[in-house]
C-alpha cells in the first residue's frame, strides 16, 4: 500500500488528521502514509516558497514527516495536526535558511543576482510602460518579490496568503503575539505590492507608502 | 484616520477582521483620498495574485521516499543501539571479564561449601562444631551404641569370670598378715 500516492485506504479517508495521527502514534504507517498524502503537496509548497530552491524544499519537506514521525509519541491532541506540522516545517525552513546565511559568499551572490533581476524588470516596465505582461510573468514577479523579502516578513506572509492560514494559528506556529503577526503581514503585503506595483498599475508611480 | 493609519490597516480591512467603528472610519477615509484608493486597490490585486499562484506538483514518489527515510532511520537506530551496546562492551571489556571471573569464584567457594555441609555426617559435625554442641550431640550418640545395661552385666560377668579362674588356677596368695606365727 505504501508508496502509491493514488492508494488512499478507505477507512482512512472519513478520519480526521487528529485522528490519524493517534493511530500513527500506535504504530500504525498507513494512517501516517495517509497524512503524508494529504500533506504532502502543503508541505513541498511552503518550503518551496520560503527557501526558493524545489530540490531542496522536498528535501525539506521529506524531513518534515520524518521529523512528526519521529515526534509522534509526544504529539498531543490539543494541537491541531496541520498547525503542529507547519511549526516543524518552519523550524527546518529556519534551519535551512540560517544554514544559507552561514555561505556568505553564495549567498551574496544569489541576493546581488536577485536585485539585479528585480531591477531590470523595473527599469524594462518602465521605459516599456505599454507593455501588457501575461499572468504567468506576473506570478513570477511577485514570488520574486516574496522570496526578496527579509524572513520575519516572508515567513508570515507565505503562511497567511500561500498556506491560507489564520492569524491565530501563524501566531502558534512562528511563536509571536498576534498583534505583531498582523503588522508583519500587513507590511509584507505593502512592500510586495510596491515591488509589482510598477507592472499592474502604470500610472501608480510615486504612490509608495514609504515603507 | 489619516493615511498613515489606513495603510497600517489595509490588511485588516481586506481580511475583514477589523471592528465595526475601525471599518466606518476606514471606509470614510478611503472614499476621500484616492491615493489610499489606488493603495487599496493595487494591494487587492496583489493578493489576487498570491493567492492564485498555483502549487508545484508533488513528485509522485514522494510518500515512499519519506518511507524510506523512515525505514532508514529505523534502521539506523537499531544499528545504533548495536553499536552502543558493542561499543559499551569493548571500552569496558576488562571489568566485565574481571566481574564474571569474581563472581564465578564466588559462586564455585559457595557451591562448594554448601555442598560440604549438607553432605557431612553427624559425627563429623560434631566433630567441628564447638565443645559444648559436641558433649550434648555425643550425650545423644552414646545410648545408640551400646545399651548401658546390657554393658553392666557383661563387666560384671566378665569380672566374675576372671575371680573364677584366679581360683581355679592360683592359690590365694597368702599375705603375711594371714599367716600363723
């Protein structure tokens, strides 16, 4: 059974993630193959999207469910699996991004490419302001624009609008007072905004909220 | 509610999350101040965006390669409880060697003297047991040998045996106090 994304037991399919992950906690590997595949694609994205490389965002992933599996004698049922989950996913997404950090000089060079990227979009819409972009381009703008963001920004923001996560469930997972996780996303929104601003409205130059 | 405060927010308003008399005033705001309107506006837009970005496909090995992430970490710490016990084993080899070796000596001079003292016979005991044990343990013994009685009458008999035969065969020796002058 194990293996076949397809596959899912029936009996599993009406359990809850709770549920699951009690059984999981019992030694049972089908419950927890079932929450792999209910998770997994979740769990791929959001690493994705933190740290920018795919390769690395299954790796990532991967380790994630390794991590819950190994964790799942101390799982307790007062916290929602999908909110006890991301919280191990955004704890290797740290670890793997503070890893980054430590390789100053690729990094340098990735966030020098980076700007330069972004700068030469900019500076192309603006000597080309007629210039209908398709959707696709849109999208990779603003990922860019996300990914260019600093983590306590980034984090949030890709919890709140790619997850689809509640204030208070980010505030859970990151460890942080509501209050902050609200200002964090609202800031973040504005600053993407600004960056794509330029290709969706082309007379919104000098609009900036000087954020 | 001034600008700087509609942007703060801006986020709130499009999640929908912000109080009643907060929202009145937002609206108020906005329906003034069209640089806050084109704000509103693009962020709309921008979220519209996020939110629609489509998710990268999930290889389709995914679940058995955290599987076998799984089975390999299980192996491993098996391996390592191996390792460990093995590892214990050969740092403190000496010591266990000298432990069994001491006990198996002290386990052989038990055996041996616990077999010694059920084995022995009486006597033998009474032999190396203290002085008092022994008279009351041969107090026991005695009548079990011979019966006094019977022992009484042998040495009366044997006596009366032996004045026969002095009578029989000697003549009283006459002692100087019984003879005539």
């Amino acid at each position: 059974m194990r293996g076949k994304d397809q596959d899912s037991t029936p009996d599993y399919r009406n359990q809850s993630d709770e549920e699951l992950m009690i059984r999981a906690r019992g030694g049972d590997k089908d419950a927890f193959g079932e929450l792999v595949r209910r998770y997994g694609s979740k769990m791929v994205n959001l690493a994705y999207r933190i740290i920018g490389d795919r390769g690395i965002a299954e790796d990532v992933a991967q380790e994630t469910f390794l991590r819950a599996y190994q964790s799942a004698p101390r799982y307790q049922t007062i916290s929602k699996f999908s909110t006890w989950l991301h919280t191990i996913a955004i704890n290797l997404c740290r670890n793997e991004l503070k890893r980054r950090r430590n390789q100053v000089y690729s990094l340098e060079g990735m966030a020098r490419k980076d700007d330069e990227k972004m700068r030469m979009d900019i500076a192309d819409h603006h000597n080309k302001p007629d210039i209908l972009y398709e959707r696709k381009e849109i999208e990779r703008i603003v990922l860019g624009a996300v990914e260019s963001l600093p983590e306590h920004f980034r984090l949030p923001l890709v919890l709140r609008d790619i997850q689809g996560l509640t204030y208070e469930e980010i505030e859970e997972i990151l460890g942080i007072p509501q209050g902050t996780v609200k200002s964090r996303i609202n800031r973040a929104r504005l600053r993407v905004k600004e960056m794509i601003e330029p290709f969706i409205d082309p007379y919104s130059r000098g609009s900036g909220d000087g954020l | 509610m001034d600008c700087k405060k509609v942007s703060d927010l801006l986020s709130e308003f499009i999640d929908g999350t912000l109080n009643e008399a907060e929202r009145v005033e937002f609206e108020s705001h906005i329906d003034q101040c069209e640089k806050c309107q084109r704000n509103l506006r693009n962020c709309k837009a921008t979220l519209s965006i996020l939110h629609s970005i489509e998710s990268i496909a999930v290889p389709s090995d995914f679940t058995e390669n955290v599987f076998k992430k799984i089975e390999a970490y299980e192996t491993g710490k098996r391996a390592l409880t191996f390792a460990a016990i093995a590892a214990f084993l050969r740092i403190h080899r000496r010591t266990i060697l000298t432990g069994l070796a001491t006990f198996a000596l002290a386990f052989g001079i038990a055996v041996s003297v616990l077999y010694r003292l059920t084995s022995s016979d009486t006597a033998s005991i009474a032999d190396q047991a203290p002085t008092t044990d022994a008279y009351v343990i041969k107090e026991v013994v005695q009548p079990a040998v011979v019966p006094q009685d019977t022992a009484y009458r042998e040495t009366d008999e044997s006596l009366w045996d032996e004045l026969r035969v002095r009578q029989e065969r000697y003549v009283f020796p006459v002692s100087s106090e019984n003879q005539p002058f």
